[in-house]
C-alpha cells in the first residue's frame, strides 16, 4: 500500500513537473517573439472573419520597432474600413473622428483591461516632418494616443523592404464594409487593400493613404479606405 501511494504521489509530480514546464515554455516563446522586429504577434480580438456568431478573432500584428522596453505593433491586415473624418471638411489628425473611434470604441471593444493598461499612451508628432514633403498642408497639434495611425514618416521608415513591403490585405469583415481592393497587387496571397495614415494631403480636407504600392490621397469622408491601427506596447507587462 505504502508502495503504490509513493508511486502516485512521484507520478503526481512528474505530471506537475511536465505541466510546469510546458507553461514556462509557452511563456518564453511568447516573450522571445515579442522582442524581435518583423515578427508576427497576437493581441487582442476584433471580428475579422464576417461571422458574428463564432465570436471576434485574435489581431495579428507586426513588430514594427523595438525601444527600451517597448515595441511598435501595427495590424497585419485592414481590420475595418472607415472614414478618416465624418463629414469633408478641413481637418487635422487632433480633431478627427478615425482617431476618436480608434481611442474610444476600438480600444475597449479589441482589448480586455489588462491588454489596454499594457498599451502606452503616446505622444504622437504631427509636425512638418511628419508630413509628405512638399505639400505644406497642417498637420495639427501633437495629441497623445494610445492606439494611432501610422504618419507618412513612420511608413517611409518602417516599410524599407521595398514597395511590396506596404501592401495590405483586408479582413473579409473589412471587405464587407466596402473596402477597395487591388486588382494588380496582392498581400497574403489576396487583392491588397488602401489604409489610412494620420498625415494631411495636398489639401486640408485630403489624407494620405496607400493604394497598391504608392502614396496617393483621399478626401477624409471617403469610406473606401481601411484602417491599421498602430500602438506602442509595454514589454514589462505580466501579459508578454
């Protein structure tokens, strides 16, 4: 008897042991894959695949940059399709509806309280250099922002891979919004799609977006454009 209750109780532990160790792997590799640029992460969920009924799927996201504990994350795919601004007006990235809607709505409907505490609020540049050279339109006050749009600097900077490199596919969730697709050029083996970024065109009224591989612009009330968002990301967050 005392025999075979040493042998479950060793058995218990080996199991213990195994589970253990299974965790603290899973852990590691999830660490380790948050600290390298380029790769692919998973945070948060946003309904992607057009079916309500099986609930929102994990967000894909790229490391875009990595800086003293943090890292740059900007969605894989065009998640939603909207607007940059309600209505055709003159407007800047402070004072427009697509940044209300990614640090209101978005933010609490993709992100459980944790995931949101772990998201840094930033300081985000709108200045000139910021901006498409040579269209000297205003790009507004610098705002702070936990979830963002990426400027037209930060995309000349991040997408270095060539211009395939900038191309985006948009969710089938997204598509049914009324996203424009390319009927050149894929992403993920699927038509690309045309996303926002947080910087003025030529005009006031105009945003910069990137269609196929080049940087075109839209008036901010078009509603054919989809949305990246970006975020800066505690890696000392109990989540990583």
């Amino acid at each position: 008897m005392r025999f075979r209750q040493l042998t479950a109780a060793v058995l218990l532990l080996a199991m213990l042991a195994a589970v253990f160790s299974a965790g603290y792997a899973e852990e590691t590799k999830k660490a380790t894959v948050f600290r390298s640029a380029g790769n692919i992460v998973t945070l948060g969920r946003y309904e992607q695949d057009n079916n309500a009924g099986n609930g929102p799927e994990p967000i894909e996201w790229i490391i875009l940059d990595m800086s003293e504990g943090r890292a740059l994350l900007l969605s894989r795919y065009g998640l939603d399709v909207k607007p940059y601004h309600a209505i055709s007006e003159d407007v800047t990235w402070a004072d427009s509806t697509i940044r209300t809607w990614l640090n209101d709505e978005f933010l609490f409907q993709a992100f459980n309280e944790q995931e949101r505490n772990a998201i840094l609020l930033t300081d985000v540049k709108n200045d000139a250099e910021q901006g498409f050279p040579g269209y000297g339109t205003d790009g507004g006050r610098m705002t702070e922002d936990k979830v963002f749009l990426l400027s037209w600097a930060e995309a000349d900077l991040y997408f270095t891979g060539g211009n395939l490199a900038k191309l985006c596919s948009p969710t089938t969730y997204a598509i049914s919004k009324g996203a424009w697709t390319s009927s050149s050029y894929l992403a993920d083996d699927k038509p690309a799609c045309s996303w926002w970024l947080r910087s003025p065109g030529l005009d006031q009224n105009d945003a910069i977006r990137l269609g196929n591989i080049a940087y075109r612009r839209d008036d901010v009330s078009a509603t054919r454009n989809c949305v990246r968002p970006a975020l800066w990301l505690s890696l000392n967050d109990d989540i990583i």
